[in-house]
C-alpha cells in the first residue's frame, strides 16, 4: 500500500501534493514534542542524543565489510543486527575514536540501527513501522531526544519518507489521555527528534525536506489531537465541552463557528438531533466551523462527524461488555476537528465547512423511544426503529442542514456508524460508500497515501428500498433485516443528500475504535480520518 508499489500515474499525484506543500506556511510542532529538519548531524557535543539509523540489507552487508579491519569494535557489533525488517541493536562507539561509514556520515558514542530488510522490498509502510519501532526502542532507554536520519531508498521520494517519518514519530509518541489519569511515575517520552538526510544534499533538496518534516508532524499532531478528544470521558467531553473545544480551536486559528442550541434546533427543524439528545442534561447542539482559505471560489467542501459524546444506546440500553467505551462514538467529530484544525494551522487553499452535531444518547423519561415519527431538517418523516441507530440521525439532519446553508462543491460524512462494517472489513480499512465514482477513487488513493485505507462499498437499490419501505412514515431508520446493515446505514444517509451532489460516507466503526494496539495505532481513539480528510483535500 506504500506510494512506491502504486501505479506512476499515483507516484506523479504524490509528487504534485509534495509540490503543493511546498507553497504552504507550516508552524513547528511544538505542543507535545517538536520535530524538526537539519542538514547535516551537529559536530561532536557533550551528552549528544542517540542517532538512529535506518539501513538495508545491501548497506548493512557494505558496512560490515567496510569496517571489518578498520573498526573490528563496530564490525563485531554490526553483526548484533538481524536482517529482517524491524530488527534493531544498539552500538556503542568508542571515545576515542568517531565512526565514518564513507557515505559523509560520522557517528560518535551512541547509535541505534534498525534493519529495512532488502531494498527491493521496502515499502513506505515498512519505513512507518520501523520507525515506530525505533520510537519505542527509543523511549524503552529513558531517550529524551534523538537524531534520526532520513533513508535513501531509490524508489520512493525522499520527501515522502520525511514526512511519513515525522508523523509516525508523533503519532508513536504519547500517552492515553495524555497520562492525565496516571499518578504514578509516566513513561518517557521523546521531547525533541532531528531528522538529517543519511548524505549530504543539496540546497534545495534540504528545503524540501525541511517543509515534508514539518507537513508530516503537523498531521501527526492533528492525528494525536483526535486521539485524545475520541477517549476523553463525556463527563469532561461532553456537548458543551466539544463546543467550547470547538471554540477554543476556531479562536486560534481564525476559523468561524457558530452553534445551534434548543431554539434554533426548532426553528431549523432538526428534529433529529433534537431527539436523539432529548434524554440527556446537556442538550444537543449543531457545531459549524467555517474556513475560507481560497477567496477566489464560493464553494466549500462539508465535512459532517458523527458527535455522540456518549452512547449508551437510548432505551434500546447497550449491554455490558459494549457499552463500556463508548465515549469513542464522537471519533468521527474528533476527525473533523482535527482535519480542521491541521487545514487551518498550515494555510491550506481549500474553502471547508466542519459541522458536527454533538450530543449524548442516554436514557431518561424524556428520551425518544423506539416506533416514534420524527421530522428531520429537509421536512422527511422518519420512522425510529431502534434508539441504538442514532448516529444516522444527527448526520442526516447536520447533513441537511449544511446543503440548506452553503453552496458545496462535495460532501464527506464521517462516523463510528456500525457493527456491520467491523464484521466485513474489520479494524483495518474504512468502509466507503458514495454517489460520484471519482470521489471514490480518489478518496482511496488519499487512503493509499496515507495508510488510512478505504474499501468501496455497494448502496444497491435493494439497500434504498429497505430505507422506503416503511408502513407509516417516509423512511425506516434501519433496514428490514440486520443483513448489510452497513449498507443499508448509507442508503438512509444518501437520502439526504441533494441533487447528486458528490457525497461520501466513511463509517470508521472499525477503524476509529482499536481494540488493541497495532504498531503506531494505540488501542481506543485512533485519530482515524485525519490524515485521510488532509490528503483528500489537498489534492
């Protein structure tokens, strides 16, 4: 799935977003840790971080041969190294003496190899995981800072290999909750991480590198960012604390918002959401944040997050075992503030309006109930055939409500919708399903790019029908059955959606919430969509 096994015409597409980077005014990383670009390794200082380098089979059987009668300290250590991908060692280099591997590299004191595997077969993907791999290493030896050098590998560009290294670096490097929650000792973590090129470059080529380390740290936090707004407990995220989140974000970053709370809810007809928020103390709300960062066309791209803060299921009641952490049902608004966020903070040429609609489904005796007929925001009647299929609801009324107020170009929805889709595709690729081809294709290749994986999936007429069929009202909320019931969720989305306008759903049920932990990607929130959204809209 990396760039460099896809097809060339996808290979000059990474080449064109790496270009439109380059115009893009990126800010340092520097809420968590900071990542930064140098072109060269520093001259020899006290207490200088530990260097990691990352090398190939072929390099690796050079540099044995290269310092076996120069250096038998180094030779001898150099076989400690494995040639399978993710293998690692530490060397210690002698006082006395610092190490050149004859490539404009000199090494002193400490440095951590980790194995590529063959050249041939190295992929973008192989580098993220040995760099996570290196991170972990990193912080299992009390490592505070480091120096990481940037690969060669002929077939990818060097600027993908940047930026993918310094997303996984933040993405590999922190803690649940930000350890917030931990009153013991917490585990350390890297501060400060340097990447040099592993030869010395060119003018040019350094600055490239430069903007590529910064692009990919930025999504990195954004990434982390969703992470910790996708776990953190309703009792701190809740309605009113995603709004003042929300707020707190637009401030910053010069983003419009404006929120709709119980009578403006009535007065734009949201009964859905009004509904699915009814039994909880803090009432729903529709957020909407508007970033204009290309004045020369009026339309804009919607993004729409599912915002369920807490879902306990409404009086269809969750049972033990799955209703335990379900905090993580707001994934999809964590995304979108995130892409947001990260669209905002590096000047992105792109016109996005964000609107979440945020609320918890709990139980009480004014919680809507199962059977009841409800007026959604484009004024269809909606049959509620299970209160634990709530989060159709409020993208259907946010997903109205947004065509109603902006002129769109396109239309992207977002959510932790279904159980169906864990069971088909599992925690590994997003289910896609959409109206327009060439928004599937190239919401794909952004999954591609990213590692933040989209399979298509069918909305069949048959799907439709299911959604139509309803004895009493315009629409069923559900299917007649729970076969295809992914499918059958986006059938009852398409049907707010206006006059073909391009439109995709991503339901992140499988990839938003980790049920353990898989390299990079903590169990939990994964800050899925993030990246994808960035990408997406980049190109």
């Amino acid at each position: 799935t990396g760039v460099q096994t896809c097809a060339l015409p996808i290979l000059r597409v990474c080449r064109r977003m790496m270009s439109s980077i380059a115009s893009l005014k990126i800010p340092e990383i520097s809420q968590r840790m900071t990542v930064k670009f140098a072109p060269a390794m520093e001259p020899k200082v006290e207490n200088a971080p530990m260097t990691v380098k990352f090398v190939t089979n072929e390099y690796l059987t050079m540099l044995r041969a290269s310092t076996l009668n120069i250096c038998p300290t180094i030779s001898l250590q150099l076989d400690n190294l494995k040639t399978t991908p993710r293998s690692h060692c530490t060397m210690v280099i002698p006082d006395e003496s610092a190490w050149n591997d004859n490539l404009g590299s000199v090494y002193r004191q400490r440095l951590l190899l980790v194995s590529l595997g063959k050249e041939k077969d190295v992929t973008l993907n192989c580098i993220r995981k040995c760099v996570n791999t290196a991170t972990t290493t990193l912080q299992g030896l009390d490592q505070t800072s480091a120096v990481m050098e940037i690969p060669t590998i002929p077939s990818i560009p060097a600027e993908d290999i940047a930026s993918a290294m310094a997303n996984i670096v933040v993405c590999s490097n922190h803690l649940v909750h930000d350890g917030k929650y931990f009153t013991k000792e917490k585990p350390t973590l890297l501060k400060e991480v340097t990447l040099i090129p592993d030869k010395p470059a060119e003018e040019a080529d350094n600055a490239k590198l430069a903007q590529a380390t910064k692009f990919g740290a930025l999504l990195g936090e954004g990434t982390v960012n969703a992470r910790s707004w996708a776990n953190e407990q309703s009792s701190e995220l809740d309605p009113r604390g995603l709004e003042l989140l929300c707020r707190q974000i637009c401030d910053r970053d010069n983003i419009e918002i404006s929120v709709l709370q119980a009578p403006e809810l009535s007065k734009e007809s949201l009964g859905l959401l009004a509904a699915v928020g009814s039994g909880a103390a803090c009432p729903p709300r529709l957020i909407v944040m508007t970033y204009i960062g290309d004045n020369t066309k009026p339309q804009f791209t919607a993004l729409v997050g599912k915002g369920v803060c807490f879902d306990a299921g409404g009086m269809n009641l969750k049972p033990t075992g799955h209703i335990e952490d379900m905090q993580l049902d707001k994934g999809g608004a964590a995304a979108v503030v995130g892409a947001m966020d990260t669209l905002a903070r590096m000047n992105a040429p792109v016109n996005v309006v964000g609107v979440i609609p945020a609320v918890e489904n709990l139980v009480d005796n004014q919680s809507y109930k199962p059977g009841a007929i409800i007026r959604s925001c484009d004024g269809k009647f909606v049959e509620v055939c299970n209160t634990d299929a709530e989060g159709r609801l409020i993208l259907a009324d946010a997903m109205a409500y947004v065509q109603k107020k902006y002129e769109l170009e396109s239309m992207v929805d977002i959510a932790t919708l279904t159980g169906a889709i864990c069971v088909g595709l599992g925690e590994y690729t997003a289910g896609l399903f959409s109206n327009n081809e060439e928004m599937v294709k190239s919401i794909v290749e952004a999954g591609k790019r990213t590692h933040e994986r989209c399979w298509p999936m069918p909305i069949e007429e048959e799907h439709e029908e299911e959604i139509k069929s309803c004895r009493v009202a315009d629409l069923r909320s559900m299917g007649l059955g729970r076969d295809g019931g992914a499918c059958t969720a986006a059938a009852f989305l398409k049907q707010f959606v206006v006059d073909d306008l391009p439109w995709a759903h991503l339901d992140i049920a499988g990839t938003g919430m980790a049920t353990k932990q898989m390299d990079w990607i903590p169990q939990g929130g994964t800050g899925f969509g993030v990246q994808l959204l960035v990408d997406w809209l980049l190109n």
